[in-house]
C-alpha cells in the first residue's frame, strides 16, 4: 500500500516528481553568475553584478531566466538607468 503523507498525497511519486522537476543544463549554468551577481549588489558593485550575469535569455520561462532579469533590473536600477531597468523587469 502506498504511503500517504499528511495531506494524503502519494509521498512515493515523490522522487519522480523532483526529477522532472530538475533544471536544465541551461538552468543549472545560469545559478552559479546569478548568485555571484546577487553579491555583487549586497557589496553596493552594480556594475560588477551587470558583468556576472549571462545575456539576456530568448524567453523568460524558467525560474532561472527569471531571476537573470530580475537581478539585472535591480543593478541597472542602483546604476540609475531607470528606463533600462524597467524593461529588464
């Protein structure tokens, strides 16, 4: 009998769910400039978070692409290039 968890979702289809849901090649390249762009804002370098991150994406259709954008919006936004920043976003 399958396990339930609390919720009475099926807990072993668990595991295949988390490997469909794995990211991409693509995804998994986009994490490490992303977090590395994310700590060049924390230190006030907006222009060395702008050098971090990988070219704008095709599409915005993964979390990862996602947060490429959003991490650029917020650097050309301390840079004050307001207009850019907007459409990053």
């Amino acid at each position: 009998m399958p396990r339930q968890s609390a919720v009475g979702t099926d807990a072993e289809a668990l595991p295949s769910y988390v490997a469909r849901r794995a990211p991409s090649r693509e995804e998994a390249g986009i994490r490490e400039p992303v977090a590395r762009a994310r700590v060049a804002l924390a230190e006030k370098k907006a222009e060395a978070a702008l050098a971090e991150l990988p070219p704008q994406p095709a599409t915005r259709d993964t979390v990862a692409t996602i947060r490429v954008e959003a991490t650029r919006g917020a650097a050309l936004r301390a840079l004050r290039r307001h207009e850019e920043s907007a459409a990053a976003v």
